[in-house]
C-alpha cells in the first residue's frame, strides 16, 4: 500500500475574483463597525471576513478559505478578537444588533465602496 506523506500544501493563493485588495484597504480606514456597542472596542482597524455570507453562491466560504472579499466589514482589534472568540451569530445579535447584520453591513460597504472593484462588480 503506497501512503502520501507529503505535507498539504497550506499557503494556497485565493483564486484572483475572490481578492479586492483596494476595497480591504479602504475598510480599514472606516470606523469599526460595532458603532460603540462593544464597551472594549479598540486597536488598529481590520477588515472582518463575515464567513457566512453568500451561502449557496461561487463567493461563499470553501474548506478552509475565506469568503471573498466583498463580504468583509470594518472591526477593530479587539472587536475581531471578540467576534473569534463568540463566533458570528452571537456578534451580530450582541454588538452589531440583530441577526445576520454582518451579512448586511458588508454588502451596504461594497455598496459605497468608491474604488474599482475589480473582478467581484
């Protein structure tokens, strides 16, 4: 019996029109999205890939990979770190203020999202 040991090859590249580099740079320039609901919001900016969204669609999250990056929103730090530690459904009952608003909020972002959009318009 032949075994392949070889390691997985882990540092894949995300396919070309899953990536918008300019629109995740513009979001970390945004405010975080949790408007102040989180008493301990803090920290540098980063754009939070809402791993849920666009279910049943090409866009939507694989085995071990990101959604594509027009379903990212505005966090703080430690905004994200909370969001980790909870997970998306109690983030977005808890602090964003009803279910499924990460979906919501990240859709209205690329909405207003002035740069090119590449291949993800």
């Amino acid at each position: 019996m032949r075994v392949d040991i070889r390691p997985r090859h882990r540092k894949a590249l995300r396919p070309a029109w899953k990536v918008c580099e300019a629109f995740l740079q513009w979001l970390r320039g945004r405010p975080c999205a949790c408007r102040g609901r989180n008493p301990h919001c803090g920290g540098k900016m980063v754009a939070a890939h809402v791993d849920y969204a666009a279910k049943g669609t090409k866009e939507a999250k694989g085995t071990a990979t990101k959604v594509a990056d027009r379903w990212a929103i505005p966090l703080s730090w430690l905004c994200h770190q909370l969001q980790h530690d909870k997970g998306w459904p109690w983030f977005d009952i808890n602090i964003l203020g009803k279910a499924e608003a990460g979906e919501e909020m990240a859709g209205e972002y690329w909405r207003r999202f002035p740069g090119d959009k590449g291949e993800l318009a």
